[in-house]
C-alpha cells in the first residue's frame, strides 16, 4: 500500500473526536485508508442492500450491534442513521467511537451538519498525490505521462490502462451516484454535460453559455454542476476578493480534480499526445490545481488558493493565501522559459506592492531557474514543495 498523507492527520482526530468522516471521490482510495489506520476495527458497507435495509428499519438495533470501534461505508445511504449515532456518541462520551466514509457529498455532509455538528471532525481524500507517489518510487517518467495517467490508486496498484478504467469509472458514476439524484432523468445528457464540462476546464465559467452547448437550461445547468462537485470531479477556483482598485472577473473558473479524468474525457489518446493537444495547457493546469488542494486537504486544512484577472485581460493563474501575503503563481506548460511567463507576475507584483511575495512560475521543463522577477520551478520541483508548504 502506498503511504497516504492524511494518515497522521486522521489518527489524531479520531483521538479528539467522537466520530471522524472521510469524503472523497469514488476510489480515491477511502476504505483502504481506514482499514490500514484502524486494523482492529470493524466493517460495515451501506452499500450492501441488507446492511442498509438494517440501518434504515431498525436504527436502534443497527447502533447495537455495532455499538463502537466501526468502519461505517457510505453512510449517507441510511440518512435517518446520522440522527441516532448521534444519540448514541452522546451517551457513551468518548472519541474514537466510529469513522464514517463516503463518495457522495450531498447526502453524507448534509446528514452531519443536521445531526452530528460539533461530534465530528471531517477530512477529504482526493487521490494519490505527486509526493505519495514519489515517496512510493511510483511516480510516472514524464509529465505527459502523469497528466494521462491521472492519480486513482487502483490504476497504479494494478497497473490498469488508464483509458479503459476512466471508461468504466465514468459509467460507474453516471449508473451508482447520478442515477439516485432524482432531478437527473437523461444519463446521456448528463454525460454529454461532463464532455462539455471537461471542454472548459481551466476557463472562466459561464453557466448560460454552457447550458446553451447543452440543450438545458441555466438552471439545470446549475444543479448538475453542483452534482458533480459533490462526486469531487470538478472544483470551482474563486476569484480573488482583493481588487486593489481595479474591476474583476467575478466568475469562478472551472478544473477537473484528476488531470487524468479530464484527459480521457477530451478524448485524449495517449501521453505522447499531450505534447501538442490543443488542451495542454488546461490539463497542465489542472494538474498544479489539484495538487495545490491535495496538499491542504492532505493536512486537514480548507482550500486557499484563488486567481485573480481583471476586466482588461490581466492575469494570475492561482493566488495562493498564506497569512496576510499572496503567493503569485504562473502556470505554463512549455518546457521551455520565455520571458512572457512573467508579464503577468510583473504586474501583478506592482499593483499588490508589498502583498505579494514569492512570485514563481510553475513550467513542465526540467530546470529550475531563480530569476529577477521570480522563481521558475519544474513540475517536479513543485510537486516536491509547494503543496505542502501552503
């Protein structure tokens, strides 16, 4: 099994808390987690139709059976449950009591903050990241090959063509979570919604536009997207708030969590393709994204990365917080450094004055390079450090 970062991070809360849940998306690799973490616990899946028809017609006895030290799997399959767990955490005072997991943020976040609020901590599992795989001698030669290949662990723990598992992890996820959402009726429309969603990674979002491509309308355009970012396949990157006196894009800009998902949805037909695809950029993109939140969610910490574009065209691709300064980070998928990477830092760095510091280009070559208006890090120099210094 490879290490995962989150681990220290849940042993220590289940030492705090009651309960501890562990979101994520479907295979992030939830289960494997808990179980390595907590070896003498128990297992109970909701997802086996007689284990939650326990759960949902005799709560009381559910809990008594399993009163305390348990793994509980998709949770949210039971909603009513939430309400007696924590009767029953409450009565028995003490931490550690069960660990709760599940793929569906709708429902299991939903169910806490009505019934558990206070008695739960909550952490979110997103897959492998650059420097679990590094520690784990895992990590793919090239970064066309990372890009293509994504980060699920069962295809590194298999060795699986990566194309043939997205294929079969999207239509698990249209069937198993899309299905049970009652507003979606069209599976087909809602995949063509995801392609065309995956078209517009990395761009600024524009739902009416995006409804249009589609065939539906704003609304539902709304609601799907919400779905998805529930099931953790796409993030919405905010704007930043600080203006310093200029007009601002006040839309969010759209990313895939896995740079691997996106790129079997763009169609994408092997690494070496990547090279020249028309979407490199955005899929290179994605990638320093999700590591950038891989690397807070790693640590139990919220998101606290935006980008910030003005109503004239300039540009910061992801302004990372830390404290009261900003972290300017550019993102370009070249190999080579050209001057233009830092026309926007270079501004950037004027108009926030004393704010900004540590501007740094984040490129796909191989060498890293301190230059005046800024550091140029390699993808591997960056997955090595910044993540998990922010």
């Amino acid at each position: 099994m490879i290490k995962r970062n989150l681990s220290q991070k849940l042993k220590l809360l289940a030492e705090q808390y009651p309960v501890v849940t562990v979101t994520g998306p479907r295979q992030s690799g939830k289960t494997t987690l808990v179980k390595s973490i907590f070896p003498d616990w128990g297992y109970v899946s909701l997802e086996e139709p007689d284990i939650r028809e326990f759960a949902s017609i005799d709560p009381r006895g559910f809990i008594a059976a399993y009163p305390r030290h348990y793994i509980l799997d998709e949770v949210q399959r039971a909603p009513d449950l939430f309400s007696y767990i924590q009767t029953h955490v409450d009565d028995l005072g003490e931490q550690g009591i069960y660990v709760l997991t599940g793929s569906s943020n709708f429902g299991l976040l939903a169910g806490i903050s009505q019934s558990l609020a206070g008695r739960v901590a909550i952490l979110e599992l997103l897959p492998f990241s650059f420097s679990e795989l590094e520690q784990a001698g895992r990590m793919p030669g090239s970064i066309e090959e990372l890009m293509f290949t994504g980060a699920y662990p069962r295809i590194y723990d298999m060795n699986l063509e990566p194309s043939r598992w997205y294929s079969n992890y999207v239509a698990t996820y249209l069937e198993r979570d899309v299905r049970q959402i009652k507003n979606v009726t069209d599976l087909s429309a809602f995949q063509h919604f995801l392609k065309m969603c995956a078209a517009r990674s990395g761009q600024i979002l524009n739902l009416s536009a995006l409804g249009n491509d589609c065939g539906i309308t704003h609304n539902t355009a709304k609601a799907w997207l919400s779905i998805l970012q529930a099931g953790y396949i796409v993030y919405l990157l905010r704007p930043h708030f600080k203006n310093f006196n200029k007009r601002l894009i006040k839309s969010p800009k759209l990313y895939f969590y896995d740079s691997g998902l996106l790129s079997y949805l763009l169609g994408v037909p092997s690494p070496v393709s990547l090279n020249t695809h028309s979407h490199r950029g955005y899929i290179f993109e994605t990638w320093v994204i999700s590591e950038l939140l891989k690397g807070r969610m790693n640590r139990g910490l919220k998101e606290n990365i935006y980008f910030w574009r003005d109503n004239v065209g300039h540009e910061i691709d992801c302004i990372v917080e830390k404290g009261d300064r900003l972290l300017p980070l550019e993102i370009k998928s070249g190999k080579t450094v050209s001057s233009d990477f830092f026309k926007g830092l270079t501004f950037y760095v004027e108009l926030s004055k004393d704010q900004a510091v540590q501007p740094t280009v984040v490129y796909a070559g191989e060498t890293d390079q301190p230059r005046k208006n800024g550091n140029v890090l390699t993808w591997r120099s960056f997955g090595n450090s910044i993540p998990g210094d922010i």
